[in-house]
C-alpha cells in the first residue's frame, strides 16, 4: 500500500473524485483547507493585486492505494494537468508505507 496526498483548488474535486474512480481507488478522504502563495517575489506586472500573500480555497485529498494503481492515478493526474488552459494544476505525492495495522 502507497499512501497518495492529492492537493488542488476547490474548483477541480469532481475530476479529482472521476481519477480516483478510474484508477479503482474505491475508499479516500478529503477536506477543504486554504491554500497560500507567497507572491512577493513575482513581477508587479503579474501580481494585479499587489498583496503579498494569496489565499485560495482548496482541497486536500487522501488514500491508501494499491501499488499497481499508483502509476495508474499518475498518468491519469498528468493527463489532466497536460489538457488544463489555466495555471492551476492537480498535485499528487505518494508515501510509502512500512506498517499498517
């Protein structure tokens, strides 16, 4: 077993749910939590807003996974993120697990 950390804006948790589905991870959890940027260093330019610290409404998700459905929900989560226009990408960290009980 992997245990898999999804993070992204709130706006994608139905495709995260739809991955999840295909790549037959049948039990996660989930959470809303707010996510921060620190945009002190980009260009005035990029930054309209000119405020230090951005704060989004994200999600974060978790699950233990089979190892042969890791690369599956990978490839699937790249696929994704390669056909997104905007800036905005699924991010996805897998742990291993030595012991569970």
């Amino acid at each position: 077993m992997k245990l898999v950390i999804i993070t992204a804006i709130k706006e994608f948790e139905k495709d995260i749910k739809l991955q999840l589905k295909k790549a037959q991870v049948k039990t996660f959890s989930f959470r809303e939590v707010t996510g921060y940027r620190d945009s002190t260093e980009d260009a005035v330019e990029s930054n309209w807003f000119s405020s230090e610290m951005n704060q989004t409404e994200s999600i974060l998700f978790y699950a233990f996974v089979k190892k042969e459905n890791v690369d599956l929900l990978f490839g699937l989560v790249n696929k994704f993120n390669d056909e997104q226009k905007t800036m905005s990408h699924i991010h996805v960290a897998v742990l291993n697990i030595e012991k569970t009980n």
